[in-house]
C-alpha cells in the first residue's frame, strides 16, 4: 500500500449473459442487460445496456443489436470488451476523475468455463485497464453472496440459474467437491414461450416480448397458490400476417417451461447423486440455496423441493448475490485467496 493507491479502484463485476453488474464501493453501481448495439457501417458501438436493450428486435438495417456473451462465455471478443468498458466509464465514482485509475477487478465465470474462455475474459479485463484480475466461479460467488461461510468443512448446496447456464455445486472448505454446469437456464426458458405463442396460438413474438411474459407471470408449477392475473400479449399472427393479442395465463408458462425445468431438475439430481456420502448428510440437513434470476420462477423452489425430498430457500435479491458474493472477496482478498483464480 503505497503513494500510488489512490490512483487504483477496486471493482466486482458480474459478467452476466442476461446482465452485467458491478460493485465499487460496497454498493451496485452499474446494472445492466449485457447487450450492445453497433453501427454496422462505422463498426462502432453506439449503445450499451438499458439503451442497447430498447432498441433490440427494432432496428433497422444499419444497426444491430449484439449480445456479446452466450452460455454464461464471450462469444463477441470485441463488443464485450467496448461493454465493459462504456460500462466502467459510467461509474459514477470514475466519472469525475481527471484520467481513468488503473483497476483492481474480481469477475466471476460459470464453473463450466474452460481456459481459453477464462483467457478471454482476463484479456478483455486487462484491456480495460485491469491491473490486478482475479476471477471466482459463479456458485462460489453466489454462497458467499448468499451469507454460507465457505471454509467451513461442512457441504452446501448452490444451484445458481442465471441468463445462459444453470451451474449446480455442491461447496466445502472453500472448494467445489463436484459441480454441473448445463446450458438450460434463462435464455431457454424465454425461447420455449416464443416456440409456445407460435405452436399453440400462431402467434409470433420477440425476445421482449417473451422476456416480459417470462417476469409476469412465469411460473414452474401450474397449482400455484396464488398464480398471477393472466396477460395480454401482442404479436404477429402467422396465418393472416396481421397484429393481433392473445391472453395467456401461468398456467400455459408452465407447460410451456416444463421440459426446460425437468432437465434442470436431472441435473440436480445428478450432482445429488455424485456428492460423498458425508456432504450429502449436511446438505440433508441444510438444503439447497437457489441464487440467479431463474430462481424467481414462480413455484421453482416448491418443484424442486418436491423432486428432491429436501429444504429449498431463494437467496434474498436472488439477481444480485452473486455480484454481492463477489464484492464481498473483493473487500477481503487475503481470506478469499484460496477461492480466487489469479
């Protein structure tokens, strides 16, 4: 710690499919959906985030809307890299400051990841001026989001459901004993109600759209206890070519949602069934945590916890858990050591 401290920031991102958050300070400065827009002309980007994400599936010709990561990875090399940075810029705290400080980053990845798809994402941090890059894998992230102390030797259950993958972890003495990453979460969820609207109503919505109906009135049971009021959906018939609305109720979502969720369900079971027979006993006695925005699917917790016999409890502000567990290492490298990937 030095003259030159003042000059480095410290920041926790959460490089989200869905959507980017970060944390400098202690509180979340920037949250936004990971998407962008470039000038197909210029090749610039003209648009990130909130702004970005109005213009999606309304654009014309010169414009495109990217998503620059797909299942949880950089898939766009370039446009993340712009992202993450018009993001970095739009922290209030850097925004005053005469020259951009150099950072000091923790950005938490799927467990699934492989090290070509860990190099990217340290590449593009260090792009951005990332002095010091760490990563954390998601379900660490999320338990320690979540309040789980980690280094106790004792086995905790996360099962994180974010925008492109579900990642399944069973956590002890601040290590993955066994995990499962599998590329069904929310992005599937939305992409099952487009192909529903169409095969049941003929009715042809966006991405939006269906993300909408998705935070509505989606839900994983049909009995619901108090399901949500049905909805009115616009769209495109695809018989006549002409606008039309429909109305929808949970109940269709969750028919809509079953196959998705059943594979989900698997691979819980599967990650159950590979646990050493000692963490399976805590986490009979702990149940499992549920963390990422596809955990706020209306009855998922019941659904899960009717397939698997145990407790299931939803982390408070289940979309920010992860980016909290991240800010938490953040603050406290030194004790986090052992879970970060330097």
């Amino acid at each position: 710690m030095g003259f030159f401290d003042f000059l480095t920031e410290d920041i926790a991102i959460d490089l989200g499919t869905a959507n980017t958050l970060i944390i400098h300070n202690d509180k979340v400065v920037i949250d936004a959906p990971s998407i962008v827009a470039r000038d197909r002309e210029s090749g610039k980007i003209i648009a990130a985030g909130k702004e970005a994400s109005m213009m999606q599936g309304k654009t014309h010709e010169n414009i495109k809307t990217i998503r620059p990561l797909k299942d949880g990875v950089i898939a766009d090399f370039d446009a993340s890299e712009q992202m993450i940075s018009m993001f970095i810029k739009e922290i209030p705290a850097l925004k005053k400051r005469l020259f951009s400080p150099s950072l000091r980053m923790v950005i938490c990845i799927p467990s699934g990841i492989t090290e070509v798809e860990m190099r990217a994402v340290k590449d593009s941090a260090e792009r951005v001026n990332g002095k010091e890059v760490y990563l954390i894998h998601e379900p660490m992230a999320a338990a320690i989001g979540i309040g789980v102390d980690i280094m106790q030797p004792k086995g905790n259950m996360i099962v994180d459901i974010g925008g492109g993958t579900t990642e399944i972890a069973v956590i002890a003495l601040g290590g993955i004993v066994c995990d499962k990453s599998v590329k069904i979460a929310g992005d599937v969820f939305t992409n099952d109600i487009i192909y529903y609207m169409r095969t049941q109503h003929n009715l042809f919505i966006g991405e939006r759209t269906a993300e909408n109906i998705k935070i509505q009135i989606g839900a994983a049971t049909e009995d619901l206890e108090t399901p949500p009021e049905d909805m009115s959906v616009q769209g495109r018939d695809l018989l006549t070519g002409k606008p039309k609305q429909v109305e929808i109720s949970s109940r269709e979502i969750a028919k809509a949602l079953d196959k998705s969720i059943l594979r989900v369900e698997d691979a819980v079971m599967e990650t159950l069934s590979q646990t050493p027979p000692e963490l399976a006993a805590d986490i009979y006695n702990t149940g499992i945590y549920l963390a990422g925005g596809g955990s706020m699917l209306r009855g998922l917790d019941k659904r899960l916890s009717q397939k698997t016999d145990l407790p299931v409890f939803i982390a408070e502000d289940p979309l920010r858990a992860i980016v909290r567990g991240t800010g938490m290492t953040q603050k406290d490298l030194e004790r986090f050591k052992p879970v970060l990937i330097k």
